[in-house]
C-alpha cells in the first residue's frame, strides 16, 4: 500500500504521476501542461526511462511538442486520440509531427470542477494504435483524481506561501488564517479520498506494483501481482525478495544477488530491468521492472516502488527467433545451392554463401562481397538483361537458364530464381549448377533422334498399347501394315478399332504379355483393301503397365509356306508313287504269278506269297511313314521341344534296334511360328534318314537355346556318306532340309564322312 507524505511536494507529485501514466498507458514520451496566471506553461517533460525535465516553459516556446494539437485541445476541452498522427490531415503541416513523424498521440484536458487546470500529451513513434479504449478508460480515471491531487498540492504550495506571510501580519488575518485552516481541513478530506482512490487504481492495474524497503522487505503487493505469482497476499507480505521472488540465479546461471543489493542500497541507479522471477509453484516468469524511490521529509529512502509487466511471451519469442535465424544462418552457409544479393545497376555482390562463391572459383564469399560484380560472369550479357526485364515485369523469375562463367573461364549452366526489389536496389535469389543435366539433356536429345531415327528407319508399324487396350502413342510404318499408326486413332481403345472378336483377342494378348513380363509372339490375320494379310507381332511389356506392339507383314512368308506346303505334299506324292505303289504294284504282279502256279509248284507258290507278304509289310512301313508326314503339325499340341521329343518317341518305337537320346539345353523361349515349323520339318527328315538309310544303332537329337539362338543337332554313328558325291535325286532330303533352313534365314551344317556317321546341325537367331 502506497502512503502519501504529510507534505505533498508539487514537483514530485508531477514526476510520479507522469512515471505512473507512461508506464500504464504504453507511451514513449509525455509532457503535462498547467494553467498558470491564465497561461499555459509546460511544467514536466517525460520519458519511459529518464527522470522528468520539470523546468518550466510556455508552450509557445516549447519544440518537442506540437503546439497546434496543444491549442486545440485548449480550445474544444476534447480528448485528442489518433493511431496515426502523420496520416491526421488536420495536423499534418504542424512543424513538430512532420519532423518527428509521430504515430501514436493522445492529448487530454485535465478538468477540475469542469475548469481547465492542464493539458497531458502523451505519444509513442514505434507504434501505431498504442492509446486503447481501456487504457484511455483508465486513464481518465487517473487524470480525474490527479486534478484534485495537483489542486491539493498546489494549494499546499500556496498555503506555504501564506504561511510566511502571516508570520509577517498574523494580527492583521486572523480572520484570513481561519478560514484557511478551514479550506485546508476540506483539502485533507479530498486528499484522502483521492488517496483512496489512487489505491483502488493501483489495485486493478495490469502490472505487478510491489512497494519494498531498503532490506528487501515486502510491504505492498497489488492484486494482479498475487495472481501471477502465485501468493496469497498473507503468504508475500513480510517477506523479502529472496525469500519469494527473487531466484538466487537465473537459469542461464546469472547470479541475481548482487544486482538485487545494488538496487537496494541505490534504487535510482537502477531505474529500469528485466529478469527472472520464481512463482510461488517454482515457474519462472520473466518481468521488466520500472523502480521508483520514495523518500522521507529528510530526503532518505525509505521504500522503492517497482511496477512489472510479464515479458515471459516476448521473450519465448525472441528465443525462438534467435534459434530461428541461427537456424537459417546454418542453411545459407551450408546450402548446396548458392544464395546471393546484388545490386540492379553494376551487379555488384551484397552478400553471398559458400556455395555461391565456390560456384564462381572463388574459396570464400569474403574474396566477392562488396568486390566483384556479376556482369562479367555471364557468358551471354543479354542473358542478364533479360532476367531483369522478367523480374521488372513480374516482380521475380523462377527457374531462369543461363551460362555463367568461373573466374578462370569455366563455363557452366546456372538455373536461377530471384526476385528484384526496385526500391532498395538489389536482386536477390538462388543459384544451382546444373550443368550435369543440361549435359545429360543434350544426351538424352541424341539419344532420342538416335533412337527416333532407328524407329523411323523401321518399315513396321509400332505402337503402345495400355494393359486396358488404349492405343496411346504409334510410329508409322508401311501402310500396307494397318491403320494403327494413324494420328486419329491415339486415345483410341481397341474395341473402338476392331471388332469385338478380335479387340478381345488383342487385348487377352496385351494383358497376357504384361501379366507374364514375357515378349509374346502371335500371328494373325486381318482384311485390308479386300486382302487377306497376315502378321507376326511381338508383344513386349514395359513400364507403367504398358505394352509395345511390333507388327510385321507376314503374307509373303505365308504364301511361301502354303506353296512349301504343296511342295512337300507334291514331294510326299512322288515318295508314295515310288514307294507304296512299286509296293502294290510288286505284290499285284506276284499275285497274278502265284495264281498261274498255285496249282502246279506248291514250292514256287510259296515263295511267290512270301515275296508278296514282305512286299505287302513294306509297303505298310512306307503307308505309316508318308501318313505320319503328312499327318497335322506335331507343333499344335506343344512347342518345338515337347514336338521334337514326341517325334523321337514316335520313331523309337517304329525301330526297336536304334537307340534313341533327346536333350534340351538353356531356357526354352518361343520362336515365330514359321521357324519352329521348319525346325521341326528339319529334324524330321534328319531322323527319318537316319533311321532308315544309316544303319545307325544310336542317334541323338539336341536342342539347345542360347541367348541369341537356337541350335538343332541330330547325330547319328551309322555309315555316312560323302557329302559332295550324292545325286540330287538321292539325296536323301538334303535339298528339302536346305531350302527351309533358307527360307527362315538359318544356317544348315552337315558333316559326315563314309564309316564316320553323319550330324546335322541348324542354327537360327533368336529375332
């Protein structure tokens, strides 16, 4: 609780009461003006952190406040409120706020008895909006009862004043001293109600007011100060600073007790601080203090007044934006793309990163800073000018190309972002070198006309196929092929192109090849231009659930294989006329013997149906042989292996005699149609030859797959014969074996020597 002197001294009444309204209100500085002898006279001037100026002088002669707002409100008696002032039209040209520039400004009458006593100015240039409705609430409550204390106080000077002068003429006003006595108990009155009511203003301040004594000793604590700290007002009063508040040392380990002595025993060399303060739950706030010393009539100090407000918010957030910028000063240093600001005019370097200065050859951005300018390191000075150009248009350019150059002429590719502020005269922004990529682009852009000149050098048509059957992409190709390669037809399904039976069919190829991630090989035929055309596809998945479609015009090797078809059959005809009908023809001539004899030789007659019998049984072989050739393909139950290895079965049980061997080697893939075809036709005339004109007892087939090729080898170790020296019309097949093994670009090898047995080897490329 605060306790005012017997004697109110008019000078320090001003002072704390403008010490109480800077610090309640938020205002910078303040300055109170009193009505003297008609006159308006400043009295104090003030600041937040500074004793009051009280040396008197008329506000005509004052310059640190503007006198026009001083008048006005002298004029109206109105309360003056802007958040704004140099926006205040009104006031504008007044000499003072258009030097100062003044944000905040509150100037309020002082009324006592609805007469003028005085004027407060009260501003603040940081802040605009400082002068609230709550605390301009208060502070008239304030003002209101600092008019009757400033009348009191002034009366009090004046009663001094009389004081002397009825030592001088106490005879003559006795009466006069009366009636002062009288006015003086009813000032005593209105100073103990203005008294009152300064306490209950005290009370519900929002700040911490504690009044103590020169040992640290509590006597006073408002209200607000208990709730923050956590006391009852019981629990604080009595105490001292160390034993309540004041932490022996503060978390950052400063030591609190010396500072706390040295304002006790001289609180007017510590008018202002911050520190830490211990609640009564052990929390920490942090509070700015004001101090204020009150002394007693012989100028001793007998209590110190501190007023507090919680600064503990301020200062979370001032940690939080040092770690911050700490944290951002360790990004621009370490970040791997160079950071940089110069100047619009010259490029002059401001400020730079390591990176930025490594980009340049340079070791440290303290080697450029304020130094170099960045005109001389673009390759292309136009490059600059029309970065500038984008920025000055669009206020920043992102992702901006350009070749710069070292300090010792190495070009690279920089790719900038930055914004230009016009008015400060600087361009800020990134920079990253992506020479690699623009590298790897230009590969990427040879490798793509590489290979888009491969596609195009390719007669057939390509296309990419969605695993739903969406044709999104096509490379053209002979338009013999298909229409698929058309521009129309992109986005398009394949249900949308073709008919319903075969739009399923492609697109159970489509999704068979994705499925497996296998290349699928099929044939099919379609009618174009009232043609019949065949393909052979190749169906290869890639990624993205996608499929590539190789189509190629197969028509020409299906007329070829339906004309080798008839050929082989014609080829089956001759072998039957020559085999099975001298067979026929034989037993039909012997039974026309056996009839002539049958009833004179009963001998000869036996040996005539013994020749018809073995002619009879070779014919039969002959029949089985021709019907097995010219039986339906062996490929259309299985793949070339599992055909070759029925075909060996086959023949090991038509000779009982010959030892038979089959074998695979290396991964089995599919092969066109056509090719296993021949491969198959190959082998089987290997075999059948072999077999019957070897006089072989073992024969191995081997089928071997290589990465690249297939490989077919039928062995035998009968009697071979010379190569070169057999007749074209004995030979065994040779030719039919040469001319499919031509037809499907294979390579046929015979070896064999008379006694040496006899190999036949076919080798064919994978694609």
């Amino acid at each position: 609780m605060i306790t005012l002197p017997r004697m109110i001294h008019l000078d320090q009444l001003i002072a704390t009461l403008m010490q109480v309204v800077i610090e309640s209100t938020g205002a910078e500085t303040g300055a109170l003006v009193l009505l003297e002898e008609d006159q308006l006279t400043v009295v104090a001037q003030c600041s937040g952190n500074r004793p009051c100026d009280l040396e008197k002088l008329a506000v005509a002669d004052c310059a640190t406040i503007p006198v026009s707002v001083i008048y006005s409100v002298e004029h109206t008696q109105e309360t003056l409120v802007f958040e704004d002032t140099v926006s205040e039209s009104s006031f504008s040209t007044d000499p003072y706020i258009q030097h100062q520039q003044t944000r905040s400004l509150l100037c309020m009458p002082i009324l006592q008895q609805n007469q003028l006593i005085g004027i407060l100015y009260l501003e603040n240039n940081l802040t605009t909006g400082v002068f609230t409705s709550d605390r301009l609430q208060v502070l008239k409550l304030l003002m209101a009862q600092a008019a009757i204390s400033l009348e009191n106080a002034r009366l009090y000077q004046r009663l001094a004043d009389y004081a002397k002068i009825l030592e001088r003429k106490v005879e003559e006003r006795t009466q006069a001293l009366q009636q002062e006595i009288a006015e003086r108990q009813h000032t005593e009155a209105a100073l103990r109600q203005s008294e009152a009511n300064y306490r209950n203003l005290l009370q519900t301040a929002n700040s911490v007011i504690i009044r103590y004594d020169p040992q640290g000793r509590i006597h006073y604590i408002n209200d607000y100060g208990v709730k923050l700290l956590g006391y009852e007002e019981h629990q604080i009063l009595g105490r001292t600073l160390f034993e309540t508040i004041i932490p022996d040392t503060e978390i950052s380990g400063r030591d609190m007790r010396p500072f706390v002595h040295a304002l006790l025993r001289n609180p007017r060399s510590y008018p202002r601080g911050e520190g830490e303060n211990l609640c009564r739950d052990s929390r920490r706030v942090w509070m700015e203090w004001s101090n204020q010393a009150i002394f007693n009539d012989q100028g001793d100090v007998v209590e110190i007044l501190s007023v507090g407000n919680d600064t503990t918010q301020r200062r979370q957030a001032e940690e939080a934006l040092q770690r911050s910028e700490a944290k951002f000063r360790a990004i621009f240093a370490n970040s791997q793309v160079g950071i940089y600001r110069t100047r619009i005019g010259d490029g002059l370097i401001l400020n730079a990163n390591q990176r930025f200065a490594e980009l340049f050859g340079f070791d440290s951005p303290q080697e450029i800073i304020g130094l170099e300018h960045t005109i001389g390191y673009w390759v292309n000075p136009t490059d600059r000018e029309q970065g500038i150009e984008v920025m000055k248009r669009n206020g920043e350019v992102r992702s901006f190309e350009a070749q710069m150059r070292k300090r010792d002429g190495t070009v690279f590719w920089g790719l900038f972002s930055s914004y230009l502020n016009a008015d400060d005269d600087y361009i800020e922004g990134v920079i990253a070198d992506i020479s690699d990529r623009k590298q790897a682009e230009v590969a990427l852009q040879a490798s793509e006309a590489e290979l888009r000149a491969l596609f195009s050098a390719i007669p057939d048509p390509l296309c990419i196929f969605t695993v739903e059957g969406q044709l999104i992409g096509a490379i053209k190709g002979n338009p013999s092929y298909g229409e698929l390669h058309r521009e129309e037809y992109i986005g398009k399904t394949l249900h949308q192109l073709y008919a319903q039976e075969q739009a399923d069919e492609f697109l159970s190829y489509i999704q068979q090849a994705a499925r497996n991630q296998q290349v699928l090989t099929v044939e099919y035929r379609q009618w174009i231009s009232g043609r019949e055309i065949w393909f052979s596809a190749r169906i290869a998945p890639i990624r993205h659930e996608q499929v590539i479609w190789l189509a190629r015009d197969i028509t020409p090797q299906k007329q070829a294989e339906a004309a080798s078809i008839l050929e082989e059959r014609n080829r089956m005809a001759r072998e039957i006329h020559d085999t099975l009908a001298q067979a026929f023809t034989g037993i039909l001539a012997q039974v026309g013997a056996a009839k002539q004899v049958l009833t004179d030789d009963l001998e000869a007659t036996g040996a005539h149906l013994d020749l018809i019998k073995e002619l009879a049984r070779t014919g039969l072989t002959e029949a089985r042989r021709s019907v097995v050739a010219l039986r339906p393909q062996l490929l259309e139950e299985g793949s070339l292996h599992s055909a070759l290895h029925r075909l060996v079965a086959q023949l090991r049980t038509a000779a009982m005699d010959t030892t038979l061997h089959n074998e695979i080697e290396g991964a089995v893939y599919s092969l066109p149609t056509e090719v296993e075809n021949n491969l198959l036709r190959i082998g089987q005339e290997a075999l059948t030859n072999a077999a019957r004109h070897a006089n072989a007892d073992e024969i191995r087939v081997k089928l071997v797959y290589d990465l690249d090729q297939v490989c077919l080898r039928v062995q035998d170790n009968g009697q071979g014969f010379g190569v070169g020296s057999i007749p074209c019309s004995e030979g065994f097949g040779l030719i039919g074996m040469s001319e499919r093994a031509e037809r499907i670009g294979a390579q046929l090898t015979i070896r064999s020597q008379l006694g040496q047995g006899t190999e036949i080897i076919v080798t064919v490329n994978r694609e």
